[in-house]
C-alpha cells in the first residue's frame, strides 16, 4: 500500500477542501449562481456547519470564471483603523493588482483616501499591507472607510467584471462600531455590480441584523439556510472516502455513527477521522472501532468541554446534565423538571436562553437538545449524575 493510501481522508478544525468536501452541491450551485448575478447573500447556520468550506469551494468556481474575490475576516479588524486596513489590503490584492498588472497603478485609487495609509512591502514575497494611525479624526477614518467601500464597484465596473466581496464573522461589525452598519448598508445598496456576502458564527446576532426591521441590513440579502446534510449522501462520501484511502468500513456502523452525529457536517469529519485511525485495512471497521473511535473523540475534545462546562452556571449545568440523559426534551414541563432535579422553570427558562445563544443548545418545534457535538457524551462520562 503506497503512502498516500494510508493518509486519513478526513478532515476537521479546517476547512474541508476540494474532495474533503461532503455533499452541498445544491446549495453550492446556488451561491455561484447567486454571487454571479450579483445577489446579496447572507449564509445563515449554526457553528461548524461548514460555512467557510462551502464559500471557499463557490470562490474557487467564481474566480475561474473571471469574477473577482475579496474577502475579509472582521473577528480580525476590532477597530475602524484595522478594518479599513484589512479592506484596503484585500481590495488592492484581489482587485485592483489583478485589474492594473502595474503595480503604481493598481496603488493609484488608494492615495485618494482622506487618510493616507503607511503602504510596506513584504521584502519576502512582494506584497503590500496597508496600516493607518489612530491620531486621526474618527470622522476622517470613517470617510476613509466608505470610500474604501465604493473602490471594488468603481474599479470593476472600469473593466465590466464582477465583483464578490465576502465579509466573514459579520456579526463583528456591530462590536466595532454600532453605526458601522448603516455606513455599510449606505454604500452597498448603489452597488448593484458586487455580490455581497455575509457570513457570521454568531446565528442570532446574524438574525438580528437581516430579520429585524429596525436594523438598516433588514431583509437586503437572500437567506442561504444551512441544515446538517442528508445520512444517503454522507453516508457514500464516508464509505467512498475509506474505499480510496485503501480501507473499509461496515455500512451498518456509517449508519450507527451518522446517528450519533445526526448529519453534522463537522462532527462527522472528527467522528469519521477516529474511527479511520481505529480501523485496520485487514477488515472492515465495525461496531468495535466506532466505540473506540468515540472514546478518542471524547478524550480529545476533553479540554474544550471542561472549559465550556466551567463557564456554564449551576442552572446551565443542570439542563445541560438532565439533556444529556433524555433528549429531545421540554425542559420546562413538570414531570421532566421533577425526574431530573431541574429548578423552577423561569430558572430554566434563562438557562436555555442562554445556552441557546451560545449555540450549546438547539432548540426545534419546542424541543431541546445538546448541539455541541459530543458533549452529551462527555457529560455522560465525566460529570457525575444525581446520587
């Protein structure tokens, strides 16, 4: 067996490229199709679901296609001074650099800004980083900002191309300034040549901003719901994955292990990648190698749910231990309180509130379960129950 066939194929805590990426061909086709007609997107899903995977897969379709891509990450732009420079850096790569091969004048728009921005070279590989000082007045960065803003329309339009402009972790934007939006909401809707899109960790914030009338982002997008993914299709990604990296593997324990897993894109990955490290490539892996496979996962994600169940509070922990024994669940009901030790129900009430928002918890036609992937199971092994 040649080295390469002994390589895990799967993949999870980055993103799922190429043939790692399971399924979403139809949502897939929709976003190309949208980005290029020049549709606002917002892609609407809770953590790990595979957002950034599925825009990197879009982006790559696009950019063969001559549409141009920027892209910035605004949980590293804490400021206006850093988001400007993060636009002002993708814009000039992505966009104007590709537009203008003559590096003077792909520079030539940026030195109309109200600020100036210091511009250093990377002596290493050439390429150029934008930095702006904070001495300067708020409003002169938050023109700097707007005009920044109107360059990816001005500078396509010039040479009739389409633009993408993704904005990841959307939901910072508030978090920077909370009048960023309408700034932001200003610009874009005179842009009809450039496909917003937005993308954000945060799903109720994200929420917020699109659904709620009051907020200057209400209803400018197309929604992109991302659900878990289908146990057929991921049921052949999985088995064809360890048919080409020259193992095997039982159907019955794929089905077993996507009904732990309930079609979560990112915890299929990591329960996939145990149970390919459990298997042995003389005989398929079966219902032994997934609780092996379990029990690793569990072990690894040790660190992560200690601190996650340190942070919770005692009424959090309670839900969260009586979820763990019986779900789906309706914490608030008598009986179910009763049997499992819960407080009132307004105490539980806000601990559900809570745990929702941070995506611990899902909540689906009134009925409550643990989202976080597998930390049902560590509960279950490390937090002792009701004496």
């Amino acid at each position: 067996m040649s080295s390469r066939t002994k390589t895990n194929p799967f993949r999870f805590g980055a993103l799922a490229l190429d043939e790692e990426f399971a399924d979403r061909e139809d949502e897939l086709a929709e976003l190309t199709r949208d980005i290029r007609n020049g549709q606002d997107v917002v892609i609407l899903a809770p953590r790990r679901y595979g957002k950034s995977s599925l825009v990197w897969q879009a982006t790559q379709q696009l950019v063969s296609k001559r549409v141009l891509v920027a892209q910035v990450d605004l949980m590293t732009t804490p400021t206006k001074e850093r988001l400007a420079e993060k636009l002002a850096e993708t814009i000039y790569e992505n966009v104007a650099s590709v537009l203008e091969r003559a590096r003077e004048k792909a520079l030539a728009p940026f030195r109309g800004l109200q600020v100036q921005p210091t511009v250093t070279v990377n002596p290493e590989d050439g390429s150029f980083s934008f930095s702006f000082s904070l001495t300067h007045r708020p409003e002169a960065i938050e023109a700097t900002l707007e005009r920044l803003l109107e360059l990816p329309a001005e500078l396509a339009a010039s040479k009739k191309r389409r633009v993408a402009l993704i904005m990841d972790e959307f939901q910072e934007i508030v978090r920077i300034d909370p009048d960023l939006p309408r700034l932001l909401r200003s610009v874009f809707q005179q842009q009809p040549e450039v496909a917003h899109l937005y993308l954000g960790s945060r799903r109720h914030i994200m929420e917020r901003i699109f659904n709620d009338e009051n907020e200057p982002f209400w209803r400018s997008a197309k929604a992109i719901e991302l659900d878990t993914i289908p146990p057929e299709p991921f049921a052949e990604f999985l088995v064809r994955r360890f048919r080409q990296s020259g193992k095997k593997v039982d159907p019955r324990a794929i089905d077993a292990l996507l009904a732990r897993t309930h079609g979560h894109p990112y915890a299929t990955q990591e329960l996939s990648y145990f149970l390919w490290e459990q298997a042995s490539p003389a005989k398929p892996a079966s219902d032994g190698e997934l609780d092996a496979a379990l029990a690793a996962v569990v072990r690894a994600e040790h660190a992560h749910f200690t601190l996650l169940w340190q942070d919770a509070s005692a009424a959090q922990k309670l839900v969260l231990q009586a979820l763990a024994r019986e779900q789906p669940a309706r914490p608030f009901r008598a009986a179910y309180r009763q049997q499992h030790g819960l407080p009132p129900a307004t105490n539980v009430q806000r601990a559900l509130r809570a745990l929702t928002e941070r995506e611990i918890v899902a909540r689906t036609d009134g009925e409550y379960r643990i989202a976080e992937p597998f930390l049902a199971e560590w509960i279950l092994t490390n937090v002792p129950g009701p004496a």
